[in-house]
C-alpha cells in the first residue's frame, strides 16, 4: 500500500470516530478518561498504570499513537501474496479480526513439531517459510513488527491466558529461573527490580512490574516499535549482562514467565510506553 | 578527610582467578571491613563527584542524599542522609565493597566484586565497578552524612 493510500485510510478513519464520537456524545468518553481498572488484574498492573499521563493519552487515542504506522503496514502485509507458492497470509487465515483474535493471550505456545515454546514471530516465519514458500523476517525488521502488532492488535482487551502446564512446564520453569537469577557485572535479576521494587523511583524511572501485554509496543526513546526480546536485551544490557539472541530459546522461555506474571492483563498492543 | 586511615601493611594485592589484582580485605564480625583499601585518605569531594556519576557509583540511582543540585533520587534503597551516624566507616566499606555479604537478597550492585557472577558483558568483564582507591573516596564522603 503506497503512502497516499495509507494516509487516505486513517482520513477515513478518523472520520468514522469522529462520527462515532458525536454519536455516542463526547461528555461520555471524557468521563471515562483517568480510571485505569481494566489496565489490573488482581495484583498484577499493566505499565499503563505506571505510564505518564501524556503517554497514556498516545496510546489511548488510535490517530495519536505513533504504532499505527506499523500496523497499517501489517494490514497491507496481511493480505499480500510473497513467495514462490504466491500465497499472503489470508489465503489461509483470511479475516485477521477473526482468526488471529486471541492469539496474542495464547503466546508464547508449545510447539509439538519444534518440540519447544514458540513466539508469535516464530509461528509468522514458520508459515513465511513452509506456506508461502518466502524469505523469513529479520527479527526485528519493520515487516516483522508490523506483523506481529497487526497479529496481536487482533486480541486487543482480551485477557492474557498462556498455557504453562504439560508440555509448556518445564519451559515456564526454565523462564521463571531466568527472571530470578542475577545477571552481569550490576548482579541484577528480573525480579529485584520488577517484582520486589515495582512502584519505586531509580532516578527519575517509575519502575513497573515488567509485563509484556503491549508487545509489540512504541517506546519513546526508540522512537519506533520493538518486540519483547529487544526490551529484555536492554534491560540485560543495562545491568551490564550479555544479552541473549533475538528469538533465543532463553528469551521465548522468558517471554512465556512474563506472559503468566500477567495473566488475565489485557493485550494492549500497540501500546506506548517512555 | 573524615577518613580513619588504616595503615596498609596487612592490605596485599592477591591475584584473582582471571589475573586481575584485587586488594585483599578481612570481614570482621560478619558485617565491617575495618582497613582502608588503599591505605590512603579517601578524598570526599572526589566521592561526592562519583556518588553522582552515573557509571561510577550511581548513588542516586537508589538512594536520597544530601545532593540538592541533582533532581531525581531514587527510593529503592534507604536515605543516606544521616547514614555516618547509623554506620561506622567499616560498616560503610562492606556495603560498598559487597552489600550481598549482609543481605544476600539485597538488589545493591557489588561494588568492589568480580567473583562469582554470571554472564558478564565483555567490556566489564574481571572488572569491579568502582577501583578501589573510588571505594575509598565515596566512603569518605559518606563519613560526612551526619
């Protein structure tokens, strides 16, 4: 989709809420500005409670948050046909509205064949690859997260369920050791800082409980969309750890930790953080 | 200059598993590391500059001090406003050097460490986090928090 067509779809879109907004009244949307409820889940809070008020209204409002480029792209991408069997993925899967709504609660996944959890950018590249017969996408390239948010932005609201019994067991365990152990030259682990410090100021950062249910989200200081793996690579990084790969079996072990510490959190992607 | 200096003649540099030289040190009683690093006065002002220094000491990152021309402390640890009256100088060096030696739970980074941690970013690698002649000043500095 061309940049004139994109920016003639959002015109659209942002004529259909306006429309929406004078029919449902604005008083009422305003109102419910400010109460973040649907953003906890029993003791579990989302970072969009801890998020500034300025970067909750980017994300609250679709047209002012930056993400939409990126999933604009994934919908274009959706329906795209690459690869030497000329297939896009709604050859198969259609409607995403439909078919992709809840996968975003169900990933990290066990993978029978792989005979380990797979992410939501491993299921893209293993349909890119065997489906369509295509190149598969850089982990962290702007196709991969545009497809990714378009994937998980199907499950928006929906509460985060993943599966950590049977075969995902000893992975979830895997995850959980990871997020409990002390890592690089600052001696840090996940938790000493997201679990027994969520809420306390390191400087002039909030630090948050570390969910993961805005992923793929638009960071501030990016300025740009990132995945999970690219946040866990910082957040190493800054405890002065080596980082494990994009993709590692470390990181989508981690992931799926992440994934249960949030459980019953709604998928917020995109969603902006600092 | 608030520093009581130990002499250094039981401080002998010992040849850490990587090759780095560390200075040795003695705990006593479990919670104090009562000689000098270095042996030299640790220098205050050069202490209060690494307190700050976000690569050094990072003080702030954590704690509340006595440091009003910097916004933003933090609040994961306690205030060390006072903290040389609820310390002594060899109290305060063991924190420094290894907080984990008191309080194995504590999130506090090792300052004067390079054993016994895990995945190391190269650059840092047999590397403590500060020397230890910059334990010695920012000890020297907190000996002034009364």
């Amino acid at each position: 989709m061309g940049i004139e067509q994109q920016g003639l779809k959002r015109h659209l879109r942002l004529g259909t809420i306006i429309m929406a907004l004078i029919g449902v009244g604005l008083g009422g949307s305003i109102a419910n500005a400010g109460s973040d409820d649907k953003y906890r889940a029993g003791d579990r809070s989302s970072g969009y409670t801890y998020a500034a008020k300025e970067t909750r209204a980017m994300q609250d409002d679709d047209f002012a948050n930056p993400a939409y480029i990126w999933i604009d792209q994934g919908e274009a991408l959706w329906s795209t046909a690459e690869g030497a069997a000329g297939k896009s993925c709604s050859t198969c899967h259609d409607d995403a509205a439909d078919t992709m709504k809840g996968v975003a609660t169900r990933y990290p996944a066990y993978d029978k064949s792989l005979g380990k959890m797979k992410s939501t950018e491993q299921q893209i590249n293993i349909c890119r690859v065997k489906q369509m017969q295509a190149k598969p996408f850089k982990w962290e390239s702007s196709q991969m997260l545009s497809m990714t948010a378009y994937v998980n932005s199907q499950s928006r609201g929906m509460a985060m369920n993943v599966k950590v019994d049977g075969a995902a067991a000893p992975f979830f365990e895997k995850g959980k050791a990871f997020f409990n152990e002390r890592r690089g030259q600052l001696n840090m682990a996940c938790k000493n800082c997201h679990e027994d410090n969520a809420g306390n100021m390191a400087r002039a950062n909030l630090l948050s409980e570390g969910q993961s249910t805005g992923f793929p989200l638009y960071r501030l200081k990016w300025q740009k969309l990132g995945s999970i793996h690219r946040r866990f690579r910082g957040c190493n990084k800054n405890v002065r750890a080596k980082p494990y790969g994009y993709g590692s079996d470390e990181y989508v072990n981690l992931e799926l930790y992440v994934g249960w510490r949030g459980r019953g959190l709604p998928i917020e992607t995109p969603a902006v953080r600092n | 200059m608030a520093v009581a200096v130990v002499a250094m003649a039981a401080a002998m540099p010992v040849v850490a598993d990587a090759g780095v030289a560390l200075v040795k040190y003695e705990v006593t009683g479990g919670e104090s590391i009562a000689k000098s690093l270095t042996g030299k006065p640790g220098d205050a002002a050069k202490g209060r500059g690494l307190a700050i220094h976000r690569k050094k000491g990072n003080c702030l990152a954590c704690h509340a001090m006595p440091i009003p021309e910097q916004s933003f402390h933090g609040n994961i640890g306690p205030d060390l406003a006072g903290v040389a009256s609820r310390y002594s100088a060899g109290e305060l060096r063991l924190r420094l050097v290894d907080a984990t030696i008191v309080n194995k739970d504590t999130i506090m980074p090792a300052f004067y460490r390079t054993a016994g941690l895990h995945r190391v970013l190269k650059k840092f690698k047999d590397k403590t986090v500060l020397k230890a002649q910059e334990v010695e000043d920012i000890l020297a500095y907190l000996l002034t928090l009364k």
